[in-house]
C-alpha cells in the first residue's frame, strides 16, 4: 500500500461519527503509517484524546498555541511534515472554514497551512448536506484541489434518512490511497474484467469455476487511484462493489461478458482481461429444474465466443493484457496465447490463486521480457501488473 511510511495527519471534528476515526487510526497504523492525531475542542464531546492517542499511538493534539518542540509551531510542524491531511468526520463547519480560509483552531489552522495533499470525509445531517452553501463550498474547495469521499447515503444519528453518513473506514482508506498515488494513468481509459461466469443447465445449476474476482477488482482500484476512467465488468463474485467513480457492469454468463467488452472495448485505451470466461457452455439449458430421475446425464457442451481473440484481432492502438492460467507449461503455454491472441502482455499463474487473497504470477510481455513474482496480495500483483503497462506506454 501506498500509506506505508506515510506521515498523516488525521483531524478529528465534532460529529456523532466521531467515534469511527479510532478505527481509522487503527487501519492506518495497521497500514504502517505514522498517524498524527488533532482534534477540536468539539470532537472531544464524543470521544477522548486519550482513545485517539492509544489507537493512533502519537499524542492527540488539541491546542493552537502547542509549540511542537525545538521552538517549532504546532500547526505549522503538523502542515509541512504530513504526506496527507485526513479530515475525519468533516462538519459543514470545518468545511465552511477551509472554503474561507478561516483559521480559528488547531484543526482549520493545519489545513490553511498545508502542502499536502487534504481529505474531507464528510458527516452531517442530509439537510445540512443539502444546503447551497454547504454544497457550494464543497464545489469551491474540489475546484482548488481538495479531495473528498462520501458522505454515504442511510439512516442518520438524528433520525432521518439520506445522505450524510460517514463514509466506510473501508472507503476512506481506499480514498487516501488514491490521494496519495501518483497519476501516471490519467487520461487512459482501462476496461477490466472481473470473476467467472455462469452458464446455465437449467434455472438452479450452471457450470463455473472458482475464481472469485479478487484480482480484477484490485485491477479496477488501483486503475481508479492512478487517474485512470475504468469501467468494470464483473461476473458473479461476492465482492462488495469498489467504491468511487468506476463504471461497473454486471453479467453472468460468457454471451454477456462478451457483448458488454464489445460494447465498452472501441472507446478503451487500455484492456485488462482479468476474468474467468468459461469457455463451454451447455448447448441446451433447460427451462425448468432437471429432476434427479435418470441413473446418468449427459450435459453437450459447446465453445463459446472467445472474446480476448476477439479483441486482439480488432485491436488498434489499445494495449492489451490478457491473464493466461495454465496446470503445466505455464510460460511456454502463455507465450502462445500471447502471441496468438496479440496481447502486448500475459500474466501466467496457475489454479492456486484463483480464490485466494494470494497470487503468484509471471509476466510475459510482447518484447519476451519475462518477470516471475514471489506470492503476493493481489493488490500489489495489481500494481506490479500496472507498472508494466505505464513502462511500456511511455517507452
């Protein structure tokens, strides 16, 4: 992750979801980030700088006029040292504030000083969300550059309904990576397919395998945090949906996935074919259950369209990697289905990774340079794999 080693600076506001920024602390750290936690006097309502401080495992911060040590300015010290800003709930107050460059408090004092990069997370009730000056200052501060995630739609502390909620520590963290990576695919338009599909016998069963769409999803966030516009067409998996602006499309059987690459591939500079399309599917799907009546059943399978081949052979300026996953030859059989498929780069992996957090890979590009990776998250895989396409476009 690109939070490890990070110095950031989390500010704690006065919201109901105060409490959810100890968890945050505590994904950071866990992230290995250096965590310096400040509050206003008004988070202190509904949670302790001692709570704060034993999560974030720095002391919590509260007073504008701390001197930080060797006579250095605490908000100054916090401003310049942060990789970035994290501002956890943010009220329309704060909010308010950093729009008008009003700096009354530790908190507002850090983030009209800072270089780095600030992330709101917005918390409040919906009809303060609602409010044209709220949004306006929301739209003022995204114009400067600022980042946001949220706030997320469901039922409120003070008993409505709507948007206004905290965001996910989840989202957050996820949003934090995104603010601190490097926007090296802005401009590119990466489609990535995702998990297996399902072709069905009769309305119950279906033929499948068990990828668990892992991979692609991790292709499709670290495409998002990178600057790309991604589009995701997932199979059935049992992922949440990624969070932030990535156009997703659900299918299920091979015919689906295929129509909807069709549809998305002409306008997509960059295509990662990360599913597990099947490639037979019964020739006859039954409308109704098949009783268990029959000592045997024999079920005709029929290819189906092979929609990596399709691309590679109406290919233009797109750049193509396929995943090739093989039980035995693994390179010379990725080599192959590089070249025939005129893929510009093959990840080659084998059945262990496919429903595991874990994956061990080796890529093949069209130059012959050949990468094996030890066992990895597929979220650094996911990178690694990105890393490649930047190299290759910019050589």
């Amino acid at each position: 992750m690109v939070i490890k080693d990070k110095k950031i600076v989390l500010c704690v506001t006065g919201a109901i979801s105060a409490y959810k920024a100890l968890e945050l602390a505590r994904l950071l750290v866990k992230a290995e980030a250096t965590v310096l936690p400040v509050m206003t006097e008004s988070a202190g309502e509904f949670i302790s700088a001692l709570s704060l401080s034993t999560l974030a495992k720095n002391r919590a911060r509260t007073g504008l006029f701390e001197i930080a040590g060797e006579g250095r300015i605490s908000h100054i010290d916090l401003a310049q040292t942060a990789d970035l800003i994290i501002v956890a709930p943010a009220t329309a107050d704060i909010i308010g504030k950093a729009a008008s460059g009003i700096c009354d408090d530790l908190v507002s004092t850090v983030i009209a000083a800072a270089t780095a990069p600030v992330l709101f997370a917005p918390s409040m009730n919906c009809h303060m969300w609602e409010n044209p000056i709220v949004r306006g200052n929301v739209e003022k501060l995204k114009t400067l550059g600022y980042h946001f995630v949220g706030p997320a739609e469901g039922e409120l502390a003070c008993g409505y309904e709507g948007l206004g909620r905290l965001s996910p520590v989840e989202d957050i963290m996820e949003a934090a990576e995104e603010a601190l990576r490097k926007k090296d695919l802005k401009g590119e338009k990466v489609l990535v397919t995702a998990g297996p599909t399902r072709e069905a016998i009769d309305p119950v069963r279906y033929v499948s395998n068990a990828s668990s769409g892992r991979m692609g999803y991790a292709l499709a966030r670290a495409a998002r945090r990178r600057g790309a516009e991604v589009v995701l067409i997932s199979g059935p998996t049992h992922l949440p949906r990624p969070s932030g602006n990535i156009t997703f499309v659900r299918v299920a059987s091979a015919q689906e996935m295929h129509d909807a690459c069709v549809t998305y591939y002409p306008q997509s500079t960059v295509v990662i074919m990360a599913a597990a399309v099947a490639d037979y599917r019964p020739v006859k799907s039954y409308p109704a259950k098949v009783k268990k009546e029959a000592e045997a059943l024999t079920i005709e399978l029929e290819r189906t369209q092979d929609v990596l081949r399709y691309m590679g052979r109406l290919k233009k300026d797109q750049f193509l990697v396929g995943f090739a996953l093989e039980t035995e030859n693994l390179e010379e059989n990725a080599r192959r289905k590089l070249r025939e498929k005129n893929l510009d780069l093959v990840v080659a992996n084998s059945p262990a990774g496919l429903d595991s957090e874990l994956n061990q890979v080796t890529f093949i590009d069209r130059e012959n340079e050949t990468e094996t990776l030890p066992a990895l998250p597929k979220d650094e895989i996911a990178e690694r794999i990105l890393d490649n396409v930047v190299r290759m476009k910019t050589a």
